[in-house]
C-alpha cells in the first residue's frame, strides 16, 4: 500500500496546495495523513479550517507544538477522531494522542504524534517512552503504524527513528519546515525521514513573509509576523509498506 505524509500545513497558501494536489489524486495513494498545526494563518487550527481541509479527502491529521494557538482547536476534537494531538502531552487534555484511520484499500493505519523536548518550549513528557505506550494501545487495532514526531533536533528525531525501527512503518519528523533529503529505510525495515518539510508559501522564511521576518533579525526588534502569500510549495514522501510485514519497502520524497 501507499501512504502519502505531508509536511506542516502553513496558512492559506498551504490549504490552497492540498486542494490542488488533492485534486491529482494525491499521486495515488491509498492513505494520506498530513500535518496541519500551523493551517489557520499559520497558528494553530480552528474548525472552519479543518472542515475546509477535510473537503480534500485527507485521511488523517497531525499537529504539534502549536496545538493550543486556537481555541477553536476544541471543538475539532470534539467533532472529529481522525486528528492526533501529541501523546505525550498528558493530563486531562482535550484530543486523541493515537487513533486508527482506514486506507482506500482497507488496511488499518494507527497514527502517533509525539513532541519532542530539545529546543522547544513544551510540557511534553519523555517522548520515547509515551511511544512504547502508544505502540501497545494500537497494536491490537491496526495493521501498520505511522509516526509523526514533531521535534526541533535532528539529532531527536534521528534517535526516535532507530527506536521504533522495526515496531512501526514509518517515522516521520515535522517541525522545522525544512524539508530534509535524508529519507531511507532504517536496518529493521521502518521508513524514514528526518523532517517532511513544509506545504506552503515558497517565497518565505519557514512560512512568514520574508521582510517582516528580515527586519526582525536585522533591528533586533520583535515584530509580529505574518504568514507570506504567492507562490506555494508541496513537501510530502510516499511510503510504499508492504501489508503484510509491515515493513517499509520504498520512499519517494516530494518537493514541488
């Protein structure tokens, strides 16, 4: 089967690109899980944008660290079992941290989101063990499992993909925006890549329009950003997972 991940969702332009993919088919794929933590104005999510997203036929959603930007995040919680909050953001929270989404094909998809801890400002717990409790809630639930670990550290993220390697189909790192070119197969047959990039304005820094972001670091006086428009850019890999082991057996990275 194929399973299409795409990268942080920013802002309108980001929306406007899974529309125009999602109307090629997303090249394929029997599943598609896309994170979206930055898709209303590149802060957050509220539910008039998550049910716009929805009309793309998105299979599953991940956030991060900018989950709470907008309160509105809970009434998409509430009305909705495909989007997965971080794990290991624990009390009692509003959201699912794991969840189960069926493929065109009917394979059974378990989806984690974890946050890491190096370089972000959070309340997550330690990210490598809520893994090991999430990897046993949906075990007995599902066929495969894809995780999303949402983490500033290339070197954090590189440390998760070795520690599920061979427990899950694929990990993939979000956050940065920056799409990585390091996608492989990790010993034990998990897929990975260090960060899936971003599904937004080309012409930016990390999403933000470029002079707002410039005069910040060149005054040294903070400005509040505003997410960049025009040109948008399409960041994902294409996983192909054999159904039966479980095992990743091919990447296709994707820029456009």
């Amino acid at each position: 089967m194929k399973l299409l991940m795409i990268g942080d969702v920013f802002g309108r332009v980001g929306r406007d690109m899974l529309f125009e993919y999602s109307e090629r088919g997303f090249f394929g794929a029997d599943a598609v899980i896309a994170n979206i933590e930055n898709a209303a104005h590149g802060r957050g999510v509220t539910k008039s944008v998550f049910d716009e997203i929805e009309r793309c036929g998105i299979d599953g959603y991940t956030l991060g660290n900018h989950i709470w930007d907008c309160s509105d995040i809970i009434n998409v919680f509430r009305y909705n079992d495909n989007l997965v909050r971080p794990y290991n953001l624990e009390g009692d929270l509003a959201g699912l941290g794991a969840a189960v989404i069926k493929a065109k094909n009917g394979i059974k998809i378990g989806i984690i989101n974890l946050l890491g801890r190096v370089g972000i400002q959070n309340s997550a717990t330690n990210p490598f063990l809520a893994a090991d409790r999430a990897i046993e809630e949906l075990k007995p639930k599902c066929d495969i499992i894809a995780v999303d670990f949402h983490a500033e550290a290339t070197s954090e993220k590189q440390a998760m993909g070795y520690y599920l390697d061979g427990r899950v189909s694929v990990v993939v790192g979000t956050h940065t925006h920056v799409q990585t070119a390091d996608e492989h197969i990790l010993p034990n047959g998990t897929g990975y890549i260090t960060d899936l990039g971003m599904t937004g304005p080309a012409v930016s820094v990390i999403g933000m329009d470029k002079k707002l972001v410039l005069n910040t670091f060149v005054t040294g006086i903070p400005k509040r950003l505003e997410p960049a428009t025009g040109k948008g850019q399409f960041n994902a890999a294409m996983f192909e997972i054999d159904e039966t082991s479980g095992k990743t057996v091919s990447i296709e990275r994707i820029n456009l």
